[in-house]
C-alpha cells in the first residue's frame, strides 16, 4: 500500500508506471508510482507513442484536460473502490 503520485490518494495498492513508455526506450528511465486506476486510465485513453509525445513528466499528466477529469474524480473515491476502466472512444477506433 502506498500513495498514488498523480491523485494523491493514500493506502492504495500502487503500480510503477514508465513516464516514458518501455517500448520507446524508457526501461531504466524515470518511474512514478501510480494507484491502479490511474495507471489503466492513462492507457486507456493514450497509445504509448501519445504518451511518449507528450505525457511523460507527472506535471504534464496532471494538466492533461482529459485526466484533470479523470484525477478531479478519482480523488474523491475511497481508496478500496474497485473500478471498471474501459478505453476511450478514440483510443478503440486506433
């Protein structure tokens, strides 16, 4: 259990999230340790090569108008919630 670094949400089980995805060279780069629904939603709603364009540093994903949304929600949701997270219309059609 720890504590989510895009929501901030506390006592959840975390996940480490590549900021600069695996497949475009970020293995041994920078990490961030995301609450499981955060982590899904990012890649949810953006391909690794969108990611890689313009999501990699924790303060780019927070301004991300799509997960300021998502963020803005999920903080008020206890931390045991379990949530179904689907892809994002456009991310399906891609």
């Amino acid at each position: 259990m720890g504590t989510c670094e895009l929501c901030g949400r506390q006592q959840v089980e975390t996940t480490v999230h590549h900021l600069l995805p695996k497949e475009m060279g970020g293995t041994f780069g920078a990490t961030a340790n995301l609450c499981i629904p955060c982590h899904k939603q990012i890649h949810a709603l953006y391909t690794n090569e969108e990611i890689a364009a313009r999501l990699i540093t924790l303060p780019e994903l927070r301004a991300d108008e799509k997960l300021a949304r998502f963020i803005k929600w999920i903080r008020k949701q206890p931390p045991t919630k379990f949530m179904k997270i689907k892809k994002s219309r456009e991310r399906r059609q891609k």
